[in-house]
C-alpha cells in the first residue's frame, strides 16, 4: 500500500512547513541562551516519497533520516546525484540489514549492541569515511524501547571507538511520551550529564540527537545538538 497525502493537506508547502520548524527552533535556542548553530534539523522523511525529499532539498534541507533499510537504500540511490545530503538511519538494526547501512549510510543514530556495532565497522567499505554513530540509550527503562542503560555506556564508547571504521559523534534517545515539560527535562538530566562527561573528554563527540516535534523545547534546553522531526515538515499521510 502507498501512502498518499491526505486531502486537506494538498496544499501544505514544505519549505513554509520548514521555515516554521526553524523559526521554532530558534526561539527555543534563544531562551536557552544557545547559539542557533548549536541544533541541526534532521527531516524525518520515512514513508514520504523521493518528490517530497527533492522539494525539501530545494528549500536547503540536507539532513535526511530513514526508519526503513529498504526504503533508505531506496531512496540513497535515487538522489545519489544530491552528493551533499546526508543521510542518517534512525530506526532498529536487524543484523542481516547491517551491511547496506553501513555501504549507503553517512550516519547511524541505533547503535547499541556490540554485534550490530562489530558488523557496521566491518561492513563498511573501505573507500567510504568511518561511518558517524550514535549510541543509542534507552533513558525511560522501557523494556519496549531499544537502547543501553546509562549503566553500560562506558563499555560501549570503549566498543565503538576501538572499531576502525566507526566514529563515535554522540549519544541519541527517544523517551517515553511526556506533556509537562519539567519532567521531559528531568527524564533528560542524567542523559545530558553523560553527554557533556563523554563531550569533555573527547572534543569528536559533539552530538546529542534527543527532541521531536513533542518536546523539542525541553530537548534543546537539556543540550540537544540534533532534533528530528517528521510531520511538522512533511505533513501527516495515511495508507489506503
């Protein structure tokens, strides 16, 4: 089934959609008192069609991030002719999909098992740079949600920077759905802390992709370096 755009929603113009998320972030970054360059959008583009990604492009959106391995090889081959995009995977890994993340992807935000970790590096091919990953740290407890508690985080930034073809940017979360922004902060707090410890130590880790359209101020404010939204972008789709 293809998903196509809802009726209502025809007319939704992406670069005005995009311009607004900016505008958004902007003002977060402001009562922060944070640079603007300090948070990078991501376009959550899975399920949209190549058309909406090329319109986006055009608009000066470059970072793109895919669920799907299919679909992202997909649509890494389709606008190969786009060489400064950058794509980022952000959903779960299986092992056998390993291998065409690691020879399409310039990013990986999922990263949280040694095997997943071991098989990247290997398959990544030599004429490509080290691929940027990001740990993955389930900061909820939610048995549902992938990720490493904070707990082992150290074994596996050791892991991951002893792996010749991985570059280790940064730490990524999703966490359970909060409304009241206090406790979206508090939920971020021990993550943040561990992110500027690993930040201190190491100058290359300089990612923190944590925030959605849900809590986007609480995540910058907490020191988000990376925010990923969808359908603010896109616009909401459905399958018929």
């Amino acid at each position: 089934m293809k998903p196509t755009v809802l009726k209502d929603e025809v007319f939704v113009s992406i670069p005005e959609n995009l311009l607004k998320v900016h505008q958004e972030i902007s003002e977060c970054v402001e009562l922060c008192h944070r640079q603007l360059n300090d948070v990078r959008l991501l376009a959550v583009s899975k399920t949209k069609p190549i058309e909406d990604l090329e319109i986006a492009y055009m608009a000066g959106q470059r970072l793109f991030g895919e669920n799907y391995v299919q679909e992202a090889v997909e649509k890494h081959q389709a606008l190969s002719h786009l060489q400064d995009i950058e794509w980022h995977f952000i959903g779960p890994i299986q092992s056998n999909k390993s291998r065409q993340i690691a020879e399409t992807m310039d990013w990986v935000h999922t990263v949280d098992r040694e095997k997943i970790a071991r098989r990247l590096s290997e398959q990544r091919p030599d004429h490509l740079s080290p691929l940027n990953v990001l740990i993955q740290v389930n900061i909820s407890h939610e048995e549902s949600k992938s990720g490493i508690a904070l707990a082992d985080l150290d074994n596996m930034v050791t892991l991951v920077k002893s792996l010749p073809h991985l570059k280790l940017r940064g730490l990524m979360a999703i966490p359970a759905p909060q409304e009241d922004e206090l406790l979206q902060r508090e939920v971020y707090a021990p993550l943040s802390k561990a992110f500027s410890l690993l930040r201190a130590e190491d100058p290359e880790i300089d990612t923190l992709s944590i925030g959605m359209s849900g809590d986007l101020s609480a995540a910058i404010a907490s020191g988000s370096t990376m925010v990923r939204v969808g359908t603010a972008i896109f616009g909401a789709r459905q399958y018929t």
